[in-house]
C-alpha cells in the first residue's frame, strides 16, 4: 500500500579509486568522453568513503534537489547531474511500462542528501565517490537491473572518474571509440584478491579546494598543451598494456615505474598549459622525494607516488614493506597533516560492497 505520504528511500555507500593511469582531456565534454582510457585502484570504504540517501515522495514538490555536506548544490544548473538523473528515470520508466503494478516513482521528485567524511575538491577524487554513490543509490531506489558495468556509463556522465568508483579492485576505464559513448566504460581487470598485499597511504597535504577543478583544468589542457596529443596517441596506451600485464603478474617494480612515470606525465601536460596548472607543491614535491629515497635504500622500487589533481600524495606499497616506506616518509614529512590520524593509514584496496552497513 502506497499513500500520498510514503517516502521511498535508499542509502548507499561509494569508495574514492586513485588512478595509476591518469584520466586528463575530454574528447567529448558534452558525453563526457575521454582522450584516453585510464586505470585505478579502488580504496577501501572503511577509510574513505561517501555516504548518499536518495528518497523521493508524492508529498515532495519542486525540483530534484542535493544537499552535499549540509549545504544545497545547484544540481539544477549542473548538466552532468542532469543527464544522469534522466538516464535513471527512464531505466526507471522502463521497469513501469512493462509492470504497470510498480509505483511511479519516475514522476517523483527526487532529493539526495550526501556527505564525504573526506576532503571535497581537493584532489582525493570526491567526484568520484560521489557520482558513483549518487548513481547506486538512485539505481537501488528504483530497483534497476542494471550491472556495475551499465551503471558506469551513467556515472561517467557526471564524473569520468566516478566509472571506476562501481567496481572493486583493479578497474579500466576503456575510453572506447563510438561517438555516442556507449562503449567508454569501467572494466574489472584484476580483483583485490588477485594481489591482497597492495596498500595506498594517503597524505593529506592540503584538505583545501583545489584552485582549478578537474573539468576546467583538462579542458585548458586539451586546448592548449602542445605535449598532450602524444600523451593520449602513443604514451598512455602502451602504458595502459604494460601496467595492466603487470597487475597481472603481480610485478611491484613496473607497477611502480609506470604509476610514478603516468602520475608526472599528467603534471607535465599540467605545467605545459596555458596558463599553466600547477598542483604540485613543496611538499608534494619532498613526497616525491621520500619515496625516491626509499626506493633507492631498498636498491629496487618498493614504493611509488602519485597525486590527483591537488598536492596529496597516494603512496602505493606492499605491505610486506609497510615498515621500510613508513619510516622514510615519516622521517622526512612529519609535518604532512594526517600522519597518523585517519589518512595517515595503510588502505587495502577494495572488494566492492564488502562494507557492512
Ligand atoms: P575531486 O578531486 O575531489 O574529485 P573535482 O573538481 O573533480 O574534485 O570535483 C569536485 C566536485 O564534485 C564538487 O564540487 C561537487 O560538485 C562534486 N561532488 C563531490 N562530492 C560529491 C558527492 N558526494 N555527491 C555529488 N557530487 C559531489
Ligand atoms: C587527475 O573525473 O574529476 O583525478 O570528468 O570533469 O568530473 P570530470 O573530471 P574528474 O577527473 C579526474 C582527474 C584525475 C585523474 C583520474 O582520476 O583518472
Ligand atoms: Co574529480
């Protein structure tokens, strides 16, 4: 029974993933449509994570709504929202025209309450976690039959990155090469349970708002870095074949060298456009120099850095050598924010869904 006053309601939870192969240009911004396809890690939820409830009602009036950490965002005049939310209402149409006893729920106004217990726009990948938890948890509301992998498409229109956030483990973003994007989607390549030692460390160097978000930023890059055609021709997609073969052979050195050599590559078609985006700082840079040092004690690559579009480094590491990296960084950045606070601890990737509630 369904009166006036029902509220239909469904919360959900998303992971942040840090790419080891950047995501940098659209070729598409309307589709939302990269240069180049991409890969990352998916972090796991217990560390951080967005929290997004979806609830519509008839007793609801007025446009859809989102409240993102206590404050309304103007979902109205973001695009990407829009398309997402009309990609899932009609999914949602779909399901009452071919079962006409299900509640209209498509008609209804839709609000969307979020928060990240993270850093928002500083380079920790919100747009990430949020449209992928925005997307479940409007897709559980509706109880669509869509994959993980359907699901992506429509996240990718509110955040390229957000693709990568439906699934656990190792994922590809395959930019694909249709026009409409039907095939620029998230694949699983490996799952946590093929290499179980892999751990990111965070830290947190600035938790500000970054200057230049992700969307203004590449699209500056894409315009105008002369260094970027070779990036997305030649550079990434060998790299995305070697990476991937090393996260299939579980081989840490050519994991590490590609991540920290992708991670600079991205920073360097940053630093070529004009006017020129800088991401990086002081103390990004003596990051970089940490693991540099660790990896040259250790006399092999036991560690590598890379940094999103902000100065918070993501280090990856075994946690065989947990110890060796820990007591580098720490030696060299007591000063980085979040040591050993909540971001200052080792992350194992994840399994997705495997956060009990
Ligand atoms: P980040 O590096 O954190 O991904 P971006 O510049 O890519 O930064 O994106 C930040 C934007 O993503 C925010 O200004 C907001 O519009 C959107 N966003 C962040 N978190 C959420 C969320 N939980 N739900 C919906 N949108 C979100
Ligand atoms: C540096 O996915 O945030 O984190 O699609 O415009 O929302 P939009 O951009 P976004 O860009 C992420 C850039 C990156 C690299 C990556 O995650 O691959
Ligand atoms: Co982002």
């Amino acid at each position: 029974m369904s009166g006036s006053s029902t509220i239909y309601r469904s919360s959900t939870t998303a992971p942040v993933n840090i790419a080891v192969i950047k995501y940098w240009g659209k070729r598409d911004t309307a589709l939302n449509l990269p240069t180049n396809s991409s890969l990352s890690v998916t972090l796991s939820q217990k560390s951080l994570r967005t929290h997004t409830t979806a609830s519509c009602s008839e007793s609801y009036s007025g446009p859809d709504s989102l409240i993102l950490n206590g404050d309304k965002e103007d979902i109205q005049s973001s695009k990407r929202t829009q398309a997402c939310l009309k990609h899932l209402r009609s999914l949602r149409q779909q399901l009452e025209a071919k079962d006409t006893s299900l509640p209209k729920l498509s008609k209804l106004t839709l609000r969307l309450v979020s928060a990240n217990n993270f850093p928002t726009a500083a380079g920790l990948a919100s747009s990430a976690a949020g449209f992928a938890a925005l997307v479940r948890a409007i897709a559980d509301l509706y109880e669509l039959p869509q994959s993980p992998q359907e699901l992506s498409l429509i996240a990718r229109q509110g955040s390229g990155s957000a693709c990568r956030s439906l699934m656990g483990g190792y994922v590809a973003w395959r930019a694909g090469t249709k026009e409409d994007g039907s095939d620029s989607l998230a694949e699983e390549v490996a799952s946590v349970s093929h290499w179980p030692q892999m751990r990111a460390l965070i830290l947190v160097v600035s938790a500000e708002k970054k200057g230049v978000p992700s969307t203004a930023g590449m699209q500056t890059t894409v315009e105008t870095s002369t260094l970027s055609p070779a990036r997305f021709k030649d550079i990434v997609p060998k790299r995305m074949q070697d990476i991937e073969k090393a996260i299939q052979e579980r081989d840490f050195e050519t994991f590490a060298r590609i991540t920290m050599q992708d991670s600079n590559s991205f920073h360097a078609i940053c630093l070529d456009s004009w006017p020129p985006i800088h991401y990086l700082n002081d103390v990004s840079r003596a990051a970089m120099n940490a693991v540099e040092t660790a990896n040259r004690k250790a006399g092999k690559l036991i560690a590598a850095y890379t940094f999103d579009a902000g100065p918070n480094a993501v280090i990856y590491y075994l946690e065989e050598n947990a110890h060796k990296v820990a007591g580098v960084i720490k030696n060299i950045l007591p000063w980085t924010s979040g040591w050993e606070g909540e971001f200052g601890e080792a992350i194992p990737p994840n399994e997705f869904g495997s956060l009990e509630q």
